[in-house]
C-alpha cells in the first residue's frame, strides 16, 4: 500500500513538473547562425547577401563602368520574386543586398518605385510649403543605370522523415538602356533537416 | 487481497479520470447545425473559442486552429483565417514529429490521448484554402507559396506514414506487420485551378497553360478520385479569351469520421477479427503464444463522405442577363476517404495489437482477482472495473476539423469589362427550393486582374 503511494506521488510529481512553464530566452549576436525549424532564416538572408556581393564586385563591369563614366553606376533593385515553397521576406534579403553594395562605394542606389513616391509626394508639397532656397527642385531625379532582379527557389527531397532543402537565389543585373544583362550571381544553399522529434 | 482491489480500483479510476483524453470531444460543436442554418458564424467563432483549453487540449489545438482558421474565410477575414491556418499548419508539423519520437512507445495508447497531428486531406487543403485567402487579397506570391506546398505535400504523402510505420515497428509489443496503403492522389485540380488563375492574373497564360492542362491529367489518371466530368475551364492560350469573372462554391459538410465496432475472438495461437456490421469478412491472424476463449473489443475509425443538401449552384448575373451553373472541380469528402487509406492499415494493426495485449493484461489480472479475493462481491466489481477501464480506453480516435467544405464548385463566365451584379444562388436536389441565395451588388471584372466571388453553403 504505502508503494502503491510513492508510486502515485512520484508520477504526479513528474507529470506536474512536466506541465510547468519552460520557455527560457536568451540573447545571442545577431550574426549567430540560428537554425531553428529548417526554414529560410535570417542568416541565410545575410550568406547569401554577402556571396552575391562579393561575386558582383569581383567582376569586371563595375570598373569599367566607373572607369568610362566617371562615376558609379547608379542601381535600382527591382523585384526578387519568391518562387518557393515558403514565405520569404525577399525585401529584409534585398535590403541586406542594397546595404552590402552601398557600403562597398562601388555603387550607388536609386530609391525604390515604393520609396520614391514619398519622395516625389515631399518634394512636390516643397513647392508650396518651403522656401524658394530650400525647396527642392523637380524632375532633378537621376535615372539608374541597371536593375538588380531575381528570383528564390527551393526544391524539396524527403525520405524517411529527413527533408533535404535546397534554395537557389538567382540575381542578375540589366542595363535599362539596352537591356544587356551585365552580371548573373547564384547562390545556393542546402539544409537537411532531420525529423528525429523530442526526446519526453 | 486488500492490494489487488486497490491496485484494480486504482487502475480503474486512472483509465476512468483519463476518458475525457481517450474519447473524443464534441461540446464545441453544440447546435452547429443551428448555428450554420443561421449563418450565425461570429457566434459559432465564440462558441469554439470558449472551448480552448477545455474540449480543446493541447492535443488537439490543430483542430482549434483548423476550425478558426475554415470560419473566420466564411466570416471573410481571411487575414485571421491565414493566422489560424497557419498556426494549425505548424502544429501538425510539431506534432507530427513528436509522434515519431514517441513511435514504439505510443502503440499500446489510445490514439485518442494522443496530439492530432492532422489527416492528409487537411494538411493539403490547409494551404489550398490559405491559397485561397491570399487570392482574395490579391496576394499572388503568397497564394503561389502555399500552391507549392501543396504540391510538396502531395509528392511525399506516402513516405509520411512511411516513417511511422518504421517507428511502431521498434516495438516490443510489436506482433503484426505494419503496413501503410498506396497513394493515388498526387495532382489536386482545385490547387491547379487556383494557381491558373494567380498566373492569368499575373498575366502569364503560358504558366497558366501548364496548370490547365494538370488539371486535364488529375481527371484522367485519377478517376477513382475525379468522378464527375471535368468542369468547363477554357485554354489560358486560347485567344480572345477576354475580361473573366471566376466563381467558386464550397458546399456540404465536412467528411467525417466514425467508429465501426470489431471484435476479437482468440484460438490457440491465433486471433479472429469480427467487424460487427459485417463490412469486412472475418480475419484470422497468427498470433503465437496466446490462449484461447479470450474475448476483446475495439473500434475503428473510418471517414465518410458526408451527403449535401445542395443539387446545384448557379450565377445569376446582371438580374438574369446570364445564369451559368457552377461544376464540381474537387470532391474534397472523395480526397479524404482515399487519403485516409494510406494509413487505415497502420491504424488497424495497432488497433489490434493494443486490444490483444491490453485484453490479455485484463485477463490475466482478472484470473489474479479470482485467485487472490475471497469475496465475490468485491471480485465482481474488481472485474468490472477491469473491464470498464479497458473499454474506457478503446474507443475510436475521430477527430476531424468539422468545417471544411466537401465539395467545391467553380464557373468562369466571360463578361464585358465593368461592374456587373451577381448573384449566387445554391438550390436543393430536387431543384425547387433555393436554400441560400447571395448577392454582390458590384463586381468588378477587368481583362488584367483577377475577379473572384466566392460563398459556401456547408450545412
């Protein structure tokens, strides 16, 4: 009888312990590699910026661009479609592309279609709102040179719950003028994730 | 003898506390039928929201999620209806795997007790009806996301019940073979039709070609799915095709699941499997070392096809100008039945090992009741609590999400470009009564983008 108690107390003492709150937070570095559910991540966002960069500004065209013009080309990031089988935040990716560019000096940037029309709203409310001086003129706006597109895919295997993903992020870079495609970059990555589950 | 009464009525009480996990729940869905005839979705939405934690545990919170998530579309605020959905999609993930971790050791449970991971039909139409709630917001790269998965999802269906079969394998209870059923739905039209429609609008008729004619290939090589004739969807690259207003229905109610009772019968060293409705022939199966004249019971799960009140829906557009009845693309009940094959034989052989071993334990601690309590009074209720517990913990797991449509219609009428007023009206069978009728003032339909009205009728 008495075993027959401990026994019972000991299984309501686990599975009481089992129920208990057990989310612990913890701060890390933002450029600490988190691989949490096999999904497209933030640091994928950034391995993937990073290669494509480096891959753009080891070719040649930059400069002799700049060599031939005297100046940096002038970049407008157009669309990077998401042709997975997740949602990616393809504008935290083109974002980390543009800063990546900009920060090399290689080249500059044109503001985005989305960006541009708070601009052009601002400047046009100058024209009656500021001062002579200050306000800033119109259709003073610098054309860009190319376009950065492209596009995410995946591909996904699975056997015996182990799923190997695999995302190519394909860029290129068009000359507006005459559509010419300057640069082409690919990336890829592959991740396997296993479904081995918890261990209770 | 004190212990043995303690330790059965112990026993007995555990499995009895613990029906409330081994059953499954329907207090949620009280005066449902009430509720849909009244179109009364805010308070169904309060009705099962209240339940959370409660008919609702943590076992079956994808459930919850996929009941939310298929009312708040029919409330229209596809924007929750996503949140839910895709809470319930990353549940049945989660939970999916934790079952495989918990494999060998989950055979002898009451799939009842443990977290519902999900039929296949609704993990695919999951993404279908988030497809579907993006289209209405005109969010085509996400509406293409969620078509990708269902296409993933349907490419691996099999292997998913493969893995599990692995894991009960492990058991040492293990008697029987495991075996998983074959896969013949590997192309859903509605997902085709879907993604055609997001490539039209996005004004690329070649992709939109290529989902055509997948739409032809899923009525030809899968008829024991696709019964009906294929409705009438007009070639992306046929010419003049012009502006295009698109209709979709979701009628009837959700497939769902019910319990066939079986029994078994034991000979020496071999088992009988009676279904009590004598669906199935009776089966008798090798099961060495176990004795004769032992008596068990169980229930099995089986989805059917619900029958819907509706014989047809029809467009009345402009006040009459033109009435085009919409045709079935996808039977999603037919979807369901075929897909829950896979893993019926995975759900039978465990079903049957679990009752044998827990029938045997039963027998054999009623034989120590019999030799250890003197008092028949107390061995009676000892055995009768044995038997209660062991029942109590036998019945068939059915859960299932109660809101998805079973069918889903669709039309695609060519109109001038403009606003047109259309109305949607779903008759019954016998074609005399409207029994819903719904009406869009102004609908806009233009040649680029894409014009959808949809509304549903699943009581």
């Amino acid at each position: 009888m008495k075993k027959l108690f401990i026994i019972l107390s000991l299984v309501l003492l686990l599975a009481l312990t089992a129920c208990g709150p057990n989310r612990n937070v913890q701060r890390v570095s933002t450029d600490q590699t988190t691989d949490l559910s096999g999904r497209w991540n933030d640091t994928d966002s950034r391995l993937v910026a990073e290669e494509m960069v480096r891959d753009l500004l080891t070719r040649p065209f930059v400069g002799n661009f700049t060599s031939k013009n005297g100046r940096p080309p002038y970049v407008i990031v157009g669309t990077v479609k998401n042709l997975s089988s997740e949602h990616i935040a393809t504008d935290v990716f083109v974002k980390d592309i543009e800063r990546e560019l900009l920060n090399s000096g290689t080249v500059r940037f044109v503001a985005s279609r989305s960006d541009r029309d708070d601009i052009r709203d601002e400047r046009l409310d100058q024209q009656s709102q500021a001062t002579e001086e200050s306000a800033k003129r119109l259709a003073a706006e610098v054309g860009a040179d190319y376009m950065l597109q492209g596009s995410i895919k995946t591909i996904i295997d699975r056997v015996e719950g182990v799923q190997a993903k695999f995302y190519q992020v394909d860029m290129q870079l068009i000359n507006i003028e005459n559509n010419l495609t300057e640069w082409m970059g690919n990336k890829s990555i592959k991740k396997v994730v296993s479904q081995r589950g918890y261990k209770l | 003898m004190k212990r043995v009464c303690f330790a059965v009525l112990f026993l007995a009480t555990l499995l009895i506390m613990g029906c409330g996990s081994m059953a499954t729940q329907t207090k949620q869905y009280k005066d449902l039928d009430v509720f849909l005839a009244n179109r009364n979705i805010d308070g169904l939405i309060t009705q099962i929201e209240a339940q959370k934690g409660k008919a609702y545990k943590e076992k079956d919170m994808v459930l919850y999620n996929l009941d939310l998530g298929m009312l708040y579309r029919y409330k229209g605020d596809y924007v929750k209806s996503t949140a839910h959905l895709d809470e319930a999609e990353r549940l049945m993930e989660e939970f999916y795997t934790k079952s495989l971790s918990k494999g060998a050791a989950s055979l002898l449970l009451n799939d009842n007790a443990l977290d519902y991971f999900g039929e296949d039909y609704e993990d695919i139409y999951t993404n279908v009806f988030k497809a579907m709630n993006y289209l209405q917001r005109t969010s085509l790269d996400s509406a293409f996301v969620e078509l990708r998965r269902v296409n993933d999802k349907l490419s691996f269906l099999e292997d998913k019940h493969q893995k599990i079969k692995q894991e009960y394998s492990k058991s040492d209870d293990k008697k029987l073979e495991f075996e998983v059923g074959s896969n013949q739905f590997s192309n859903s039209a509605l997902g085709r039709y879907l993604s055609m429609l997001a490539y039209k609008a996005e004004g690329k008729p070649y992709d939109a070609n290529v989902d055509y004619k997948k739409i032809e290939e899923a009525y030809k090589i899968q008829p024991e799915i696709y019964k009906n004739k294929m409705p009438e969807i007009r070639d992306p690259l046929q010419k003049d095709l012009g502006p295009t207003l698109n209709v979709v229905a979701l009628v009837g109610k959700s497939p769902q699941k019910k319990a066939r009772q079986v029994h078994i019968k034991t000979l020496a060293n071999q088992i009988v499997i009676v279904y009590v409705d004598k669906s199935v022939e009776d089966r008798t199966i090798s099961w060495p070392g176990i004795n004769p004249n032992l008596y068990f019971k169980f229930a099995l799960p089986y989805i059917v096809n619900e029958e819907s009140p509706v014989g047809k829906v029809r467009a009345i557009i402009d006040d009459g100008a033109q009435t085009v009845e919409l045709n079935k693309i996808e039977d999603i009940g037919d979807v369901a039945v075929h897909t829950f094959k896979i893993k019926e034989p995975l759900i039978y052989t465990k079903s049957i090992t679990r009752s044998v071993v827990k029938g045997v334990a039963a027998a054999i601690a009623k034989q120590k009741v019999d030799d250890e309590v003197s008092n028949p009074i107390a061995a009676a209720a000892a055995k009768i609590a044995i038997d209660a517990g062991v029942a109590a913990t036998e019945n068939a797991d059915l859960r299932t999400s109660r809101f998805f449509p079973n069918d889903v219609l669709v039309a695609e009428i060519p109109l001038p470009e403009g606003d047109h007023k259309v109305k949607l009206e779903f008759v019954s069978k016998d074609g005399v009564t409207t029994l819903y009728s719904e009406e869009y003032p102004a609908v806009k339909v233009t040649p680029k983008n894409l014009s959808l009205v949809e509304s549903w009728y699943i009581q």
